[in-house]
C-alpha cells in the first residue's frame, strides 16, 4: 500500500482527503445532526406524553395530532443521532443517508412551523447547512490522490 493512499484513508474520518475546512465542515455536520436527533428524541418524548406541551399558532395545513407529530420527531431523532454518530465515526453509508435525512428534516420543520416556529427555523438552516457539507467536497480529494499515485 502506498503512503498515498494510507494518508487519504486516514486524513479524517468520512471524508476522503479533503481540506481542512471540509474535513471540520463534516466533522461538525456529525455533531450537528448527533445534536439535532438528541433535540428531535426529546420533543418527540415530550409531544407523546403530553398533547398540551406544545400550542399551535393559528390554523394551519398540516394538521396533525401532537402525538402523532411526538412519534415523527422521536423516529426521526434516532435516524439522525444514529447517522450523525456514523459521520463521525466515518462509516459510508452515513454520508448519503445524512444527506436524505437532512432534506426530510427541512420538510418535516417546515410542517412543524405553527408548534415551534423559531426552533423549525433554526432546524432547517441546520440540516441545509449538513446537507451543504455533506455534498460539497466528498470524493475531491480522494480522487485526485488515486490518479497521481500511479
């Protein structure tokens, strides 16, 4: 094995090799969703015991029962802890199931926007910003070290 090909498997975990802000940028979209599913565990806990924890502001769409909108959140939170632990952990099936996860979170909060509107927005600009690091420089660095080891 040549040290070309060591070094981009153990530049950083999930990542391929590249730079440094992208590196941190990955490491720190694994955080976040880690972080964001923990947040999506506990409002899902918090709206299936209690139906009056969280107020609707004014009528809306997309009605559903808040014990209903508990066991999206908490399903979805473990989907995303588990795939932010697997980012960090480099595991490859994380980086495009974070990416989907990411895009039906950005759905979900914008139908969540009447119960926690602060909190949805701020959970979007969260999961575009994973979504964004997530695709934007896999595969760059790796590839090009694979063509100049030869």
């Amino acid at each position: 094995m040549t040290s070309s090909a060591r070094s981009t498997r153990t530049a950083s975990p999930g990542t391929g090799g590249g730079s440094a802000w992208a590196t941190g940028g990955t490491v720190f979209a694994g955080v976040l969703m880690l972080v964001e599913g923990v947040f999506g565990i506990l409002s899902g806990i918090a709206a299936i015991a209690e139906d009056d924890v969280y107020t609707r502001v004014g009528d809306y769409v997309f009605k559903f029962n808040l014990t209903t909108w508990g066991w999206i959140h908490l399903i979805l939170g473990i989907l995303v802890a588990v795939t932010g632990w697997g980012i960090l952990q480099g595991a490859a099936w994380a980086r495009g199931l974070g990416v989907g996860l990411a895009a039906l979170v950005v759905v979900l909060q914008f139908m969540w926007l009447p119960y926690q509107p602060i909190w949805a927005v701020v959970s979007i600009a969260i999961a575009v910003f994973v979504i964004w690091s997530l695709t934007s420089h896999h595969g760059r660095g790796s590839d090009h070290d694979r063509t100049t080891a030869h």
